[in-house]
C-alpha cells in the first residue's frame, strides 16, 4: 500500500466522517420536518451515517467490570441526556408560551416532551389516549449507554466461537422490538446498537480498518451496494424485499468508515479540519441540534417551506445555529466543570 493511502490508528481517525455525519443528521432531519417534500427511501440510506457511528463506538470498546461499564457510561451519556433534556423542556416551555400565550397549553405540552425525555421514547406514541413526544436524535445516547453494557456482558461472558451469533440475534430481535407501539428508555434500539458495536470491536481486532482489504472484500461491497439499491426501489412492489436489508447493513458501515479514514488521509484543509472540529464535538453538536430541534416550533413554517431554496436556507440556518451553540457549549463546559471540582475541594476542606 501507498504511504499516502496508510491508515493507522489516531485518536481523531474517525472525526471526519463524525463531523460529516452530524451534518446530515441535520439534513435528514429538515426533510423529514416539512411535509412538501417527500424523499422516501433516500432518507433512509442517508441514515446508515448514524449506524457507522455505533461502529466507531465499537472499535474504541475495552472490557471492563459490569459496575464500572454502568459508571462510566452512565457519566458519559447519562448527564449529558439529563442536562440536555432540562433545557429543551425549559425552552420549549417559553416557546410555546410566546407563541400561543397560554401558560396552561405551555406546561401541557412541555409536559408531554418531559415524558417523552423520561421514558427516552424513540417514537412519538399515544399512552393511555394521552400524545407523548419522543426525545428526537437523543434515543442514540440511550442505545449507546445499553449498547455498551450489553457488549460488555457479550465480551465478558459468552464464549467467542459464539459471540457473533449471539450478536446476529439480539441485533434482528431488537430491531422487530424497536417498532412496537411503546418502545421505552432505548433499550431495544440499544440491542439493535450491539451487532454495530461488535463490528467495531471485531474490525479492530483484526486490524481492518489499517489493513488493505482483498479484492473479494471489495468486490462482494461493491455488490451489496448494488444490490441494496434494487431492494430499495422494488421494495414498494415487494415488501417482503425489504428484510433482505438487514444482513446488507451489517457490511455498509465499515465500508463507509473504511472509505472516510482514506479520505482522512488525503484531504486536510480548512473546510476538513473543521468537518474534524465538529466530529470532536459530536455528542455536543448532537444534544444541542436535540434542544434546537426538539424545543423551537419549526413546525409552524410548515406551509411556508415549500421551494427547494428556502428549505435549503432553513437547512443552513439550523447548521449555523447548532455549531454556534456547540461552540458555546464547548466553551462554557470546562468553565463549569472547573467550578464545580473547586466546590467539592472546599467542601472536603
């Protein structure tokens, strides 16, 4: 292989294709908002982005005691969520208030997003006839947290001739369980997150993603893509077409970050280096785009969004506006972070 092409293991390997990623989440996100535009399938592809990610998670695992694995992901994940989720209920709470000026429809309905956030509701659902929002990008953070934990206790306790099996199944069981009417707390997504989170586990194991892949490799890739492709446009002829994507899925993601970390080796301008900013910051720019999305009303420009130009200009609007409160929320982090260890050093004192 070429110098120019060799791949090796950095801590930023994979913060292009994070940054990139968090792009179309915003995207794909803005389709999906206005109801003029009707994407279909094109959307879905777009999010194999965001199972990649469940790969790269993967490919960083360490096994550790179940105890530890709870703590460390529970002050990863867990916080960020909490905090995330206290203010896209107090934001939505003053939204909706300025817009309608009814305290009591306000509290009403921030009151259906905080159960939503509490029961980490992946889908808006019906409970009892009551509406419950879902928590938007932020069932990711609650696949990851049970994800890990799960990939622990596979890693830990089940032997290793049967580890991908055991895999295969949770992922297929979890992903039927993830279209239930009440699908709580992202713990079935979180299955659906460990056959990813093993790909990860079992690239870096056998170095391939800083290993050259054979011709085979890459050929029966090339042929999944196409194949992938007619399922997804026949599909509305033969659904039952459809669950053959499940098996193809498990070879996209290495492919895309296979793809990527060669891209990571050749660009490094401006424009990539900020793309690799953003990645840094992922889980930041993921709560933030969360609070934006979840909490402002871009719902009532439904009726005006109704061009490809000014969906574009609504697109980089939100883009802007979450990188700028990323950048805030990076900055202000360290701030309270440092305010706090000197409090508990007083306290001890």
């Amino acid at each position: 292989m070429k110098n120019w092409t060799q791949i090796k293991n950095t801590a930023g390997m994979f913060d292009l294709l994070k940054g990139i990623t968090m792009i179309l989440v915003v995207v794909v996100h803005t389709l999906q908002e206005y109801s003029g535009f009707d994407f279909g399938q094109n959307v879905s592809v777009l999010g194999l982005f965001m199972v990649s990610l469940f790969v790269i998670s993967g490919y960083g695992f360490r096994a550790k005691s179940t105890a530890k694995v709870v703590v460390q992901q529970a002050r990863l994940i867990l916080i960020p969520y909490c905090v995330t989720a206290i203010c896209i209920c107090i934001v939505h709470c003053i939204c909706h208030y300025l817009l309608y000026y009814s305290r009591k429809n306000a509290v009403i309905q921030t009151l259906k997003v905080f159960a939503g956030l509490i029961l980490g509701l992946s889908d808006t659902t019906h409970i009892m006839g009551v509406e419950i929002y879902s928590c938007g990008a932020l069932w990711f953070l609650l696949a990851l947290f049970w994800g890990w934990i799960m990939m622990n206790l596979l890693v830990k306790y089940v032997p290793e001739k049967f580890q991908i099996p055991v895999a295969v199944v949770v992922t297929c069981v979890g992903l039927q369980l993830s279209f239930i009417t009440c699908a709580p707390f992202g713990f079935f997504r979180g299955m659906f997150g460990l056959g990813f989170l093993y790909i990860g586990f079992y690239c870096k194991k056998h170095k391939l993603f800083t290993n050259q892949w054979k011709t085979r490799t890459k050929i029966m890739i090339a042929a999944s893509v196409v194949i992938t492709i007619l399922i997804i446009y026949s599909g509305k002829k033969f659904q039952w077409l459809l669950s053959l994507l499940v098996p193809l899925t498990i070879l996209y993601p290495p492919a895309i970050i296979k793809i990527f970390l060669v891209m990571n080796n050749l660009f490094k301008g401006y424009v990539s280096n900020k793309l690799r900013l953003l990645g840094r910051y992922s889980i930041y720019f993921l709560c933030v785009h969360s609070v934006e999305g979840k909490a402002l009303p871009w719902y009532i420009l439904d009726e005006k969004i109704n061009t490809y130009m000014a969906l574009g200009i609504i697109t980089v609007v939100r883009l802007l506006m979450d990188c700028l409160l990323c950048a805030l929320v990076v900055y202000v982090s360290p701030i309270i972070n440092g305010k706090i260890e000197q409090y508990k050093l007083r306290r001890n004192k």
